[in-house]
C-alpha cells in the first residue's frame, strides 16, 4: 500500500515525539508500504515565528511572512528524515517546492493548484521514506507560498489524492474527531465516524482538528481520512461520505472560533448596487467575509455588519475607509473582542426546535447573541469572545452531547 501520514506540530514537538514518530513511520514501511510522511513545525514554532516577525515590523511583507514561516516545517523534516535514518532506513526531507506543489498568488492562503509527482515517486521508487514540509508550496514566480494556518492537513490529503495512495492518516495530539474541543469540554464524545459535509463544517466553524481545505479535498477527490492520535494506537475517527453511526444525532459537533472580528458600516445608502460595491472591494484584497446582517431602512439608508477573520482586521479597516467614501456612507464601527459559536447536524434539517433551544441554553447562560446566521446544517451566534467557552460548555450540555467520566485528551 502507499500510506500518506501527517503528523500535526505537538505529535513533532520535540526530540523525543520526532524519535517515536520515526519508529511508528519505520514500523510501517517494515510492513512492506510505501511511506509519505507530512510534517507540520514542532510545537509553537509557527506562532514564535509570527512574534518575531511583529517586532520587526507591526505590517511585514506578505511574501517574507510566507518565507519565514515555511522555515518551521524544514526544520522538522530534516530531523524526521534524520531520525529515521538514525533507525537504519532511507528516508529523504523535501520541502512543499521540492515536492512539486504548485499553489496559486495569495501568500498567506494559497491554495494547491497541482502537484507535480515526479520527484515523490522517483524517492519512493528507490525504497525512501519520504519526508514532505506541510503548509507550504511555490507560486507561479518560484517564491514560495504557505496555506494558512493548518494548512499542512491540506499538504497532506493533497499528496494522497495525488499519488492516489490506498490510506490518508491524520495523526494529532487527540483522539479523533469529537462533539466538540475536548480541551474546553473533558466530556467531549469522539465520533466513530463523520461525514465530509459536517466535518467541513465543523472545521469551517472552528475546529482546529483539520485544515477547512484538507476535508473540502477529501471530499471532492473521494478520500477517507483517519484522523487519529500519535501517542497510542486507539482507533480515531474516519471522516467519509456517508455515515450511519451518527444518523440518530440530530447535533453532531459544537464549534468556537475567537480568531473573529465584527464590523459595521453605517448610514449605506438603500440603492441597488450598493452592497456589490462593497463586497467586491473586501474580495478584491482578499478578504473572506464571512456572516453578513443588512438593517432594514430608515430615511434611504441601512446599516451593514458583517464578520471577519481578526487576521484580516487591519486590512478589512483600512478597506472599509475606502468603501465609505466610494458608496458615500456616514462612518463605522469595529469589535475584535468577539468570538463565534457554532451547532453543527445534518439532523437539523428534519428536526425542528434547534435555534429555539441553541438561543434557550445561551440566555440562561446569560449570554447576548449580537448577530446570527445559519445554514442548512448549522446555527452559528456572534458573543463575546470571553463568553465562548462558556458558550460551548452550555451547548454542549444542553444537546446532550457529552460521554460521562472519561476524558480523551491525549497530550500528554
Ligand atoms: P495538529 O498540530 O496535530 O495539527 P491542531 O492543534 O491543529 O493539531 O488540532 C488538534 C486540536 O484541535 C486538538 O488539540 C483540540 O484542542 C482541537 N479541537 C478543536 N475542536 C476539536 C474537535 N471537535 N475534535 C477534536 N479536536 C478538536
Ligand atoms: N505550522 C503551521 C501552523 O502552525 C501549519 C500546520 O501546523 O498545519 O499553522
Ligand atoms: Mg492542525
């Protein structure tokens, strides 16, 4: 078989988890497989390298972000690739350019666009290991790009869609996949099994346990993921089209997501046209808008909020200054203490009464809902980003989620 294997930044984080991955990788290719091993940078290396990216500088150049933090994932290949060679089998380190991943412009964010194959398979047809950078490509100006945070879950399926390997493993530092953060929620329940559409929904949503991008390619290319821990051999949680383990839940997950800022223009003339203006000026810098409320008018004008990566912040301002002069609107406001909490089911669809008892646990909490939206399979509020644990705990409890006295959290 040929095994793709991603190993997140704790599972790396320092000398000994790189020796117990080597063993568990080595382990495998002894069985007879073929390995390509993803790796993401050990421990909080990516976040160190950001802090030091801002003392340099409060607005640093996109393209030496890309290039500073793409260094973390070298550093751990190399010692991954040692580490296994230290075990007396062949292993070779590439980052995602000698691999051949090829990503679009946008540094930050850049999305796969193909991967050339013919050095992975030129490695693997020698017997290597193959060590592979997550997180990272090359654009089309041979600078190199990264995939946002995460981002090496997606470096991961991408390379087994690619290579059309027989198994995707996601190994982390929990258990699987559980109704929701089992960090916030000790009583969180791990699924068995998840269906694409949820899960992209849940990681959408906020949980951190796979990159958005990872499981939208998962889907589209047909590939089970196995989303397990690197610290025992418990099975974990396989993410696939369809599930049958789950189909009486009418709640599947509960998610929170801090990195959120809310924004409000005021005073938007009511003409049609309007509202393109100003989403096509946020989308033209790249900023993804995410939930969007319209007031209803008073005296020809109404009022527009809408949410925002907090990343994109700063950005999202200095375009805002911009849109209220071309649509001629009277000013704005911002909120980057928010935080956005999410139910997530395919059951809701066909069972009644979810916002009411969602909206119903959040005020006995005494919590305000700012703002709402919801989709088919999801309900999400806008609160306080100090009130998002809290949130959570509430929801979960109320959905009847949890898994009495046991706690899945594996870290350590
Ligand atoms: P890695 O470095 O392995 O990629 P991440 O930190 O990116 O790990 O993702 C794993 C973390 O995701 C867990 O430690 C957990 O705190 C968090 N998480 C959030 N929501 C969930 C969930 N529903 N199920 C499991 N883990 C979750
Ligand atoms: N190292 C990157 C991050 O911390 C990518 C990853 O871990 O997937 O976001
Ligand atoms: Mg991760």
């Amino acid at each position: 078989m040929l095994i793709v294997q991603k190993y997140g930044g704790t599972s790396v984080g320092d000398v000994s988890r790189i020796k117990n991955v080597a063993r568990r990788v080595v382990k495998k290719h002894q069985e007879g497989h073929q390995m390509v091993v993803v790796v993401s940078a050990m421990g909080d290396t990516t976040d160190d390298l950001i802090k030091l990216a801002r003392e340099i500088s409060d607005n640093p150049s996109p393209r030496e972000m890309d290039m500073l933090l793409s260094t973390g994932e070298q550093v751990s290949v190399a010692l991954l690739s040692m580490a296994i060679k230290s075990l007396g089998v062949e292993a070779v380190s590439l980052t995602g350019p000698q691999a051949g991943i090829k990503t679009d412009e946008v540094y930050s964010k850049a999305r796969i666009k193909f991967i050339d194959c013919s050095r992975l398979r030129a490695e693997l047809g020698a017997g290597k290991i193959v060590v592979v950078a997550g997180f990272q490509g090359l654009n089309d100006n041979n600078d190199i790009t990264t995939l946002g945070r995460g981002g090496s879950d997606t470096t991961a399926v991408a390379l087994a869609a690619a290579l059309q390997a027989d198994l995707c493993e996601i190994y982390t530092d929990v258990d699987g996949v559980f109704t929701t953060d089992p960090r916030v929620v000790p009583t969180a329940r791990k699924l068995e099994a998840i269906t694409y559409d949820e899960m992209l929904e849940l990681a959408h949503l906020g949980a951190a346990v796979l990159h958005p991008r990872a499981v939208e390619c998962a889907k589209i290319y047909g590939i089970p993921l196995h989303v397990r821990s690197s610290f025992n051999n418990n099975p974990g949680t396989i993410v696939k089209e369809e599930t049958d383990m789950e189909k009486n839940m009418v709640i599947t997950g509960i998610t929170f997501n801090k990195n959120v800022a809310k924004l409000g223009i005021f005073g938007v003339p009511d003409q049609p046209g309007i509202a393109y203006m100003v989403f096509k000026m946020l989308a033209e810098r790249n900023i993804n808008v995410d939930m969007i409320v319209q007031s209803s008018v008073r005296n020809g004008v109404n009022d527009i909020s809408f949410t925002v990566a907090q990343d994109d912040l700063r950005k999202s301002l200095e375009t805002i200054e911009e849109i209220i002069k071309v649509v001629g609107a009277t000013g704005y406001t911002h909120d980057a203490h928010v935080a956005m909490v999410s139910v997530v089911g395919a059951g809701m669809t066909s069972n009644p009464g979810v916002a009411a008892m969602m909206f119903g646990a959040l005020a006995d909490e005494n919590i305000n809902i700012e703002m709402i939206s919801t989709s088919d399979i999801k309900i999400s509020c806008i609160v306080k980003n100090h009130e998002a644990e809290k949130a959570v705990r509430a929801l979960h409890k109320k959905f009847e989620l949890e898994e009495m006295g046991q706690c899945h959290c594996c870290a350590s």
